[in-house]
C-alpha cells in the first residue's frame, strides 16, 4: 500500500488505499468521512494522521538513487 502522488486532496492516504483495492477514490474518501463523523471526529483525524505518517509514497516510475555524488 502506498499513498499516492496524483490522487490526494491531503496526503494522498485514501487515494493510495483506493488504487490498491482498485475503487473510485471518492467512495474511499466519501466511506472515511461517514467513519470521521460517526466516531466524533477525533479518532478519525488521529487514525489519518498516523496513516499519513507510516504508509510510503508511491515511486513516481524513476530509480531512486541514494548515492547524491556518484563517481565513476
């Protein structure tokens, strides 16, 4: 599961859920805002701001290198 670079409006959390069951980012969005509201809010702003933080961006298709200066 990654969060994804194209699909966000905040942290790209539930676009990144939506593309990796392969549904509409909208219901995804829409099903979390019902979850935010029937738990008072709070612990659904927590739950996304720990998602936020722990599941990784997607890899935008280039290598990445972690050497900064690579010497031949």
């Amino acid at each position: 599961m990654k969060r994804s670079r194209t699909d966000r409006i905040i942290g790209g959390v539930c676009g990144g859920i939506a593309d990796d069951y392969g549904s509409e980012s909208w219901i995804v969005r829409f099903m979390y805002l019902w979850l935010i509201f029937i738990t008072f809010i709070v612990p659904g702003v927590i739950i996304y701001l720990i998602a936020w933080m722990i599941i990784p961006k997607e890899n935008n298709g280039k290598k990445q290198n972690n050497k900064k200066n690579e010497k031949k």
